[in-house]
C-alpha cells in the first residue's frame, strides 16, 4: 500500500483524505509464485497495483496455447481492461510470477474516488494516458520490430525479471516461437 | 462539429457553455482523399475525431516498408498517443484514406475544458477506457489470431472501408504479408 500511496503522491501530492479512504478500498496481499490472483470468466471488475515482484496477464486458448498480453512490474497496473472498460466476457487470466506484493481495488470504488476528489481524478487521467501510450507502443513493437529487436527490447525493458518469466512466455509475449527465442539467445551470446 | 458534439453528448448531455466553449477551440476540416493530416516528427500535440470518413495512422520504417497502426472511422478518435500521452520523439504520420470530415483539438485546450467542467472530464475518462480496452482487443487479436481469423475480424470491424483500404495497409494492420491476404481472399471467394 505504501508503494501505491507513493506512486501516486510521486505525480503529486495527495491529501490525508484521498489516502484514508484508499486505504478503505484498496486490498493488499503478499502472493507467492504462479498464483493465480484472476481467474478468466470472471465477473469483478478489478484493477491490480504492482507494488513489487512480477504479475503476467495471459490468454488460454482452446487449443491449449498460451498467449501473454502483459508483464507487470513495480508501479504498473494489470487487468483485463476489455472487461474492465468494455463490459466484455472477461477471457484473461492474471498470475504471479514470483513472490509479489500487490494492492487490488475495486474499479466502482476507485471511480468514487476519482469523482469525490478531483485532485485524484487528474492523477487518474494521467495514468490512463500513461496506459494508452504504453499499448500503442506495444503494438508499434508487435508490428514493426523483427524477433531479435524484440527480445532486446524485452531484455531492456524486464531486466531483473528476464530471468523469472519462463521461456514460451516470453515468446508467446513477443509474438514468437520459443524455437526462435532460443536461437535468438544463443546468437547474442555468441556475439 | 455536430459529430462531435452528438458523441459526446450519447454518453450524457452537454451544457451549452461546454459546447461553445468546445466550438472555440476545435478545427473542423474537409480532407481529401490521401491528405496528410499530421506528419511524423511534428511537436504538435493534437487530438483527432473522425466525423465521417476513414483515416490511417503509420510508420514508415527507415527501409520503406509501411505499417499501419490504426485505422479510424466514424466517431473514432486517432493520434500518435505515444507523442501525447508519453512525449516521445512523434514517429507516426495521419492521413485519409477517403474524403473526410475531421474535427482538431490541442490536446492542452482539451485538458483545459475536462478541469473546468468536471462532467466533460467524466466523459474523457470513458473515452480513455474505451480506447484502453479497444488497444488491448487489438494486442490480443495480433497475437491470438491466425492471419484469416484477423482478416475476417477486419472485414467486419471495417465494413464499408475493406474497399477504400489498399491491400498492402490492411496486411500492414494485420501484421501479415500481401501475399498471406490475397491467398485468404482467394480462399473465402472460394469457399
């Protein structure tokens, strides 16, 4: 909770008000590795904070095949936002990847909040934005990096927990087969 | 203009001072068929809404090749986000794909009309989560979705346009090649 009161106030300061009736709302919860804190076909509408560790939001397919839609680390938020915000059937699922901490709210109290204080309104818009820059430059990298590029990117980006995710969904996040995240591997370590 | 103000007003009425105060800062433009409506490496900050017509968001890479990021239409808004939201170096260009009719706003303007009138701030908060479930759909479709799956889900998605749209932008959409596209369409005429 700390993490996210600090997150927050980083943008800018907020109000001992905002911060007790966070605390109100907001569920903070040490999950270990590969538990799964949202489970597809769920009703909640929820918003999950990182305040530490590495949470993967992932599509099972019905053929099996695992597909990755989002790593979140430190101060990043994970959901299924097509259920969040576009009242879908939700089909995500959100798992931990190792020991992490992490704070989970209610997207109808967090609205309240946002409507009851202005201030973290704009704070909230802010990270929306954040969001939508973030999206359309994953598509950007989806669309226009070849496989090395993107595993660089990745390795650029996850640094610390390159190590933690395994393999196929790494490969599955970068749109790639693992055949071809391990050659990949070993070019770069040869180079 | 009226676009605009009817969208908007869908979600919940406008008050008039909202609605002037709205005309006073929007550009509303006639566009031709293959204007460029915003350049790649432009410091300008600026949102476009799509009252009719079709627009196209791309990059094209330092070797040629053209990839379509976004397409819009009707009631769709269109930006380089990554430049808005994040103040990245700009890197896409916008540009119609048939005549249209669009509606300019900086982005600071906006800003400035969501603080003033909180209930103009509610209605971007959707928008924002719209546009966020919307890029999530498109993520989970590039990295679900078979190369025929995609394009059936443009052909329906885009309707009307799948005609006005040149081959070599909707296999750049769909992140697949112009081969891959003509061999899916041969085989759906087929079938």
């Amino acid at each position: 909770m700390k993490e996210l009161i600090e997150y927050i106030e980083k943008s800018t300061g907020l109000s001992n008000d905002i911060i007790n009736e966070l605390r109100a709302i907001a569920l903070e919860k040490n999950v270990k590795k590969r538990e799964l804190i949202l489970q597809e076909d769920t009703s909640k509408k929820l918003q999950i904070f990182v305040a530490s560790g590495c949470l993967r939001a992932f599509y099972k397919a019905e053929n099996g095949k695992d597909h990755t839609l989002q790593f979140a680390t430190k101060n990043w938020w994970i959901s299924d936002y097509m259920t969040l915000f576009n009242n879908e059937k939700s089909i995500l699922s959100i798992e931990s990847l190792s020991h992490s901490k992490i704070v989970i709210i209610e997207q109808s109290q967090l609205e309240a909040l946002y409507d009851k204080f202005p201030e973290f309104g704009l704070i909230n818009r802010m990270n929306l934005q954040n969001r939508i820059a973030a999206l359309q430059k994953r598509i950007f990298v989806l669309l226009t990096l070849n496989a090395k590029e993107k595993y660089e990117k990745f390795i650029r980006d996850y640094d610390v927990f390159e190590k933690v995710i395994p393999n196929y969904q790494i490969a599955s996040f970068l749109g790639i087969t693992p055949e071809s995240l391990s050659r990949i591997r070993k070019e770069i370590s040869n180079s």
